[in-house]
C-alpha cells in the first residue's frame, strides 16, 4: 500500500464520518431525511392551523360584539314619544 493511497482513503473516511455525523444530528437517530415534500406539508399544516384560530378569534369576537348589542338594546326602556314643549313667545323689547 503506497502512503498517498492510504492518505487518501483517511480523508475519506474521515469526511464519511463527518457527514454521518452531521447527518444524524440533523435528521435525528433515524438518519432519515426530510424532504420537501414532507416539509411543505408541514408548512401547509401549520398555516391551516393558523388560519382556524384566527377564524375561531374572529368568529367569538363578532359574537361577544353582536351580544353585547343585543343586550344592550334589551336593556333600554322603549322610547316614548315626544310631545312638543311650549314655546315661549319672544315679546317686543320695549326699547324702540
């Protein structure tokens, strides 16, 4: 075995080990990649959860608003009709 030959296979493995390595404490102990569509997935996942708690925030806000209206207006007495108040008639100043 020539030392050139053997160097070689050193750097080698020595960059096998390096990516293994790094593979693993990338993608866990599985050593199983994600790919893209498994994170676009995800991705999808998340914005869809995102979307149903802003709709679910949304939705209770207008309900408490539109119960609160509707109690408000319960709470009000009916409202009478009013009747004209007397006007007072402006009389000549006697200052002419």
């Amino acid at each position: 075995m020539s030392s050139s030959n053997y160097g070689t296979q050193v750097i080698e493995s020595v960059a096998v080990r390096r990516r293994r390595l790094r593979e693993a404490w990338l993608f866990g102990a599985e050593r199983r990649k994600s790919t893209l569509k498994e994170q676009t997935g995800k991705v999808f996942a998340s914005v869809m959860i995102g979307v149903v708690a802003c709709a679910g925030c949304a939705g209770v806000s207008y309900f408490r608003s539109s119960s609160a209206k509707e109690h408000q207006n319960n709470q009000q007495p009916p409202a009478s009709p009013v009747s004209p108040s007397p006007q007072r008639q402006v009389s000549p100043s006697p200052h002419k």
